[in-house]
C-alpha cells in the first residue's frame, strides 16, 4: 500500500513536468471576486490572546491599543493540527491533534490543509500542497519572507518549502532527521523534495524575492552560489558565514534579496537594547526588516504590474514564552507590534493592501493573575473545592483546605527578589503605562504579574486582526485553513 | 525559570554506519537546481531537488587524532552546544552534548564519530541521531523528561575495525531546536 503511494507520487511528478495536468487560471478560478493589490500576512508565534492583553497594558495601558488592534477586523482563529496519516475534517479517517506545532500551523495557512506536527507544505498523508506565496510568485506577485526566526524555522520555511519533517532545515540531510516512514512506509530517494533540506529548497526554489531572517549556519557555499546564480543580492554570504548588518540592509537594492543577520535565531531586542554595543545589537529589528521589505518589494512591481506577498513572523514572542521569560517576551510582542505599525501605515498610505495580523498557536499558557496573588504552580495543594452551604455542589476527591503557598517553590518575584533561584515558579511583575512613576518592575507594586502554565504549547484559539478589502471574512472565528483561502482569493491566484 | 541542561535523554539510540568509501572522498551533492515550485491543487508533485546524501563531516577527514584521543571537529553549529565527558576508551566513544542556544526542545541531533588508524587517518564512520518532537504527538502524549536540552550518547567501535581504530573525531552536522 505505501510503495503504490511512492508509485502514485513518481507519476505525479511525470505528469507536471510533461504538463499534463489542467491548472484552471486564476481568472477562470474566481471571475468575480475583487482582490487588492497586495497582501501583508504578521503572525506573532505563539501569541495568545493574553500575549496581546499583557502587551497593551505594559506599553499603552489598560485603556489603550496594541497597533495591532487598532485594526478594524478581530476575530478568533482556530489552531487544531491532525494526526499522521489522518484525512481533512469531515473525512472519515479525520484524526484532530487539539495542539499543534508551528510546522502544521504553517502548513494551515500556507497551504490550507491540516497536517501533521512537523510537517511543512505537505498534508497528512506526505503529499505536496503547494503554498500561497508559490501561488503568488506563479501569478507574477512580488514576494517576500522576513522572520526574527532562523529562515529555515517552521514559519517561513512553510510557505518556501515542502519536508516531511521539520527537523530537515540544513546544511546536511539525514535519514533521522528528515524521512518519515510513518508517511511513507520506505525511504524516500534522496532527491524527492519532500527529504531535502529546507535550506536547500529556499536556496534554490526562488519562491521569495526577498528573504530576511536569521539562519546563516543553515546555509552553506553551494546554496551562496545557487543564490547568486539567480540573480540575488547576497548580504551575508554563506561561505565566509558572515552575517550581515542593519547598515548592510539599508544598502540593499534590487529586485532579490536574500540577508541573514545572525547565524541563529535573531536577537531578542531586550538583549540588544541592554547590550548596545553588542555585535548582535547590529542585527535590524522586526520592523526595519519590514519597512524594507516592503520598500524592495513596492518599488519593483510584479509581472503584469502586481503587486507583492509578504509574509512577516515574530518569532521570537514563541521562543522565549518557551523559555518563561516574561520581560523578553514583553518585549518580542512590542517589536512585533512595531513591525505592524509599518505594515499598516503602507496600508493606509496605498490604500489597495490587505493587512492580516495573526499567531499560528498560543505558547505556555501565559497569563495576567491577579497583583498579589499565587498559581498553582506555587501551591503546596490546590484550591479548596468543598461548598459548605450546598454539599452538592462539592467535588472529589474533597479539598476542605488547600490553596496555600508552598515556599520552597515560590521563593519571591521572578524578575526581583527571586531572580537568583532557578526553581522558582513565582510570577514576573511590571510597571504599566498607568503605574505611578516611581514604580519600578520586578516589585510587588508593579500591577502587571505575570505567570505561564508550562513551557509548551497550548490548544486555545489565537487572535486575529485585519484591515483592508476582504478583511470583514476574518470576523468572528476562523479555521487556520481558511487563510489560505482568503489570501490566494484576495490576490486572484485560488 | 529557565529548565535545567543536565538531564540526560533516554530516547532509542540509532546508531548507523556511514558509508567506508565515503569516508575516503566523500560526494558533494550533485547542484542541480530544485524544480520550480508546485502550482497547482492539488499539487501532489515532489519536485526533483538536489541529491542530499549524508556523507561524513569534513572535519573527521581532515582530523588526526593521536593514539587515544578524542577530539571534536568544526560544524556548523559548534557555537550551539559543547560536550560534556567525551571520551574515547578503545570501545567506544561516549559524551554529553548540551546544547546551550535557545532551548526549549531539541527536535534532532547527530553526532558523527570518526575512527582513525595509528597513523591518525580515518579508517571508518559511525553516527547516533536524537530524534525528538516536532513530530506526530501521538507518539509522545506529554513532552516526557527525554525532553531535556543535552543528549548523552555512546557510540562503539564497529566490529570490523576492532583494534585498527586507536583514536576517534567527533562532529554535529545536525541539530534543530525548537
């Protein structure tokens, strides 16, 4: 049974490189839909719902807005992945995963199928789906790829990119790393494109004109000269891997792009703005890579005068939210914020640009507690649960006491006081925008307390935000699938 | 609140044999560009790409290890991680690779091992793959202790160059945090 799916798949290729297979033009596709000219997708990874309320209140208070929210569209956004070998929803061999990875998520929106956690730009079943900034390319759409993550990472690597194991970025293949026999029940030829390193695809596929990010270690000469090969401005060369700058930036011209800012992940901008002098404090922010990219891409429209699809990812909001640090994931979520401001400006400005401002799934189970209080992380025991005054409402096993703090687990303010003791689990405080001055962060004034649930993610729905025509779909609440569908109909390539 | 580096993963140990001939010269990937990319739905198309055969590190080539020793050689992500006790003992190598950037999970990890004759040259190849999540958590219901951000390993000496391999190099070609 796997070997006639190896079979099927090996035909399939035939018959696209012979141009057998009918592809309906866009136009034919959806003659009546009005599209916009451009489309600018900002996804904050792993932002939740509270990421966003804990972001305003630390930097615009509790009556102000996030930029983010200041768009006219909000809506809620389903993130459920499935699992291996599972069918679509309403199949009936539909197998939900109720928490998904980054990979399925972006394969979601991506590609508009549910897949398998660590799975990019392939369904369930290991067939490649092609992507919607493929699509766009395709039509003659500008594109571009901008994260804070390694480029290679789960997010930017599912709209450039088709593995059956996320864990295939580059340099080097490996059987361990990027087969899954799972999917396809024998090894994969080591030219199918479903085992080739992410790396290896993004440097060579074209799918973006612009690629800004981190991840220089993940590349190497051969990608440099394939790069090259197509005409892109390489600004941090693979061979020497030496990573380029915000100055290096500023200089970029032209119509491909490709520049890495640290061999890693980007930096966090509280490192940066605590280490100004740094090497790492020359790496652009969020928003300066955003600002040029759209820069790059609106200054040289598509074929056939269109426009561009950029995609935009704060990373680093997920990354360190798995770390628990909450003044570094304060700060991730305003330089997201940052980034789409820019996006929105242009927005305003060229008046033809849909905006979408979402998360891919919700990171550690962050939350606002009330100032003054504990979490059950804290707890020698749980809270009570007996209701004296009506016995029927009580539950099992019964709790007449409880909800006491356990002091060798809470062992003072995280970001004050008990900064020192590695195994505690007391919240981080901070100042607010309404706080008195003199109210300094990491004390029990400060009215912000801050606490995660675990180091992983979540299933809880994300937010989503929008602006621009074609926005009023994004009301309410939305499947991650369905941003596929929204944004290939917006730019007429569906 | 950060987890602690020291625990050690348990997860089922792979170790495989890179190829002999390899290790001698080792192919680079042939350079063919990838194919454009797939536009249609359904676009079930895989792609012809470049060859990506797994070949033994440049560094256990070019390594001479004295009768004994043990050393790590240059990769792409040696500013990420350092190995804890590496040691060689004639039967095997063995380390703690504790991985140090942005760690919250360690999706995959190979360790690469060369074994060298007395005169120091590579004489053959072995590698251990960590492979965690990332992956299908229908097989791992919770994110489990082997979580952890150090990956301890052990690699013996294949039977065949039992007593010819007198010192051993140590790489990491991959690895892949979430």
């Amino acid at each position: 049974m796997k070997r006639t799916k190896i079979l099927a798949a090996s035909l399939a290729v035939g018959a696209v490189l012979a141009g057998s297979v009918t592809m309906a033009t866009p136009a034919e596709a959806h003659p009546r839909q009005r599209g916009v000219q451009n489309v600018i997708y900002l996804l904050g990874d792993g932002m939740g719902r509270t990421h966003v309320t804990a972001g305003r209140e630390r930097f615009y208070g509790a009556a102000g807005r996030l930029n983010m929210e200041t768009m006219p569209v909000h809506g809620f956004v389903r993130t459920y992945s499935v699992l291996e070998n599972s069918g679509q929803p309403g199949q009936r061999d539909f197998k939900p995963n109720l928490v998904t990875d980054s990979a399925s998520s972006a394969t979601a929106w991506a590609s508009g199928v549910k897949t398998y956690n660590a799975a990019l730009g392939v369904d369930a079943k290991g067939n490649v789906k092609a992507t919607a900034m493929e699509l766009a390319k395709k039509a003659g759409y500008r594109t571009g790829n901008v994260s804070t993550a390694e480029i290679t990472d789960a997010t930017p690597a599912g709209q450039a990119s088709h593995v059956l194991m996320r864990g295939c970025q580059g340099p080097t293949y490996s059987a361990a790393s990027c087969q899954n026999l799972d999917i396809t029940g024998t090894e994969l030829p080591t030219n199918d494109i479903r085992v080739t390193p992410v790396a290896k695809q993004i440097a060579r596929n074209g799918t973006a004109d612009v690629i800004l990010g981190g991840g220089l270690a993940r590349f190497d000469a051969a990608d440099e000269k394939a790069l090259t090969a197509q005409g892109y401005q390489v600004l941090s060369s693979p061979t020497e891997q030496q990573v380029a700058t915000r100055a290096d930036l500023s200089r970029a011209r032209g119509g491909k792009v490709f520049g890495l800012f640290n061999r890693g992940n980007l930096t966090v901008e509280k490192a940066k703005a605590d280490n100004p002098s740094a090497p790492q404090a020359k790496e652009p922010t969020l928003a300066e890579m955003t600002t040029k990219a759209i820069s790059l891409l609106d200054s040289s429209k598509g074929r056939h005068g269109k426009g561009f699809y950029l995609q935009v990812e704060g990373a680093l909001i997920d990354k360190r939210s798995h770390a628990n640090d909450a003044a570094q994931t304060l700060g991730e979520i305003k330089a997201f914020d940052d980034a789409v401001k820019v996006a929105l400006d242009f927005a305003k400005r060229d008046g033809n640009t849909l905006v979408i401002v979402t998360a891919d799934h919700e990171c550690a189970g962050f939350n606002i507690i009330e100032k003054g209080t504990f979490t059950n992380a804290e707890a020698a025991n749980p809270p009570v649960n007996v209701d004296a005054g009506n016995p029927a409402n009580n539950s099992n096993p019964s709790r007449p006491a409880g909800n006491t703090k356990d002091s060798s687990r809470s062992t003072g303010i995280v970001n004050g006081e008990g900064a020192n003791d590695p195994h505690n689990f007391a919240p981080a405080t901070f100042r607010t925008a309404d706080d008195p001055r003199g109210v300094k962060d990491g004390t029990p004034e400060a009215s912000l307390w801050l606490t995660y649930l675990s180091g992983n993610h979540t299933g809880a729905d994300v937010p989503i935000y929008a602006y621009g025509r074609g926005s009023e779909q994004l009301q309410g609440t939305v499947e991650n699938t369905d941003l596929f569908r929204i944004v290939t109909r917006a730019l007429r390539v569906a | 609140m950060s987890r602690p580096h020291n625990l050690t993963s348990t997860l089922v140990v792979t170790v495989a044999l890179l190829g002999l001939t390899s290790a001698c010269a080792a192919p680079q990937p042939s350079e063919a560009p990838v194919s454009p990319a797939p536009v249609s739905e359904p676009a079930s198309a895989p792609q012809t790409a470049p060859t990506s055969r797994q070949t033994p590190m440049p560094g256990l080539q070019t390594a001479r290890p004295s009768e004994g020793q043990v050393v790590l050689v240059d990769g792409p992500f040696n500013d990420r991680f350092h190995i804890d006790a590496l040691a060689f003992d004639g039967a095997r190598v063995s380390g703690e690779v504790v991985v140090t950037s942005d760690v919250s999970e360690i999706i995959d990890l190979q360790v690469q091992v060369g074994f060298h004759d007395a005169q120091g040259t590579l004489i053959g190849t072995a590698s251990y793959d960590h492979h965690g999540h990332g992956h299908d958590e229908s097989d791992h219901a919770t994110h489990s202790p082997e979580d952890q951000p150090s990956v301890a390993f052990e690699i013996a000496v294949p039977a065949h160059l039992a007593g010819a391999a007198v010192s051993a190099s140590v790489g990491v070609p991959v690895l892949v945090n979430e």
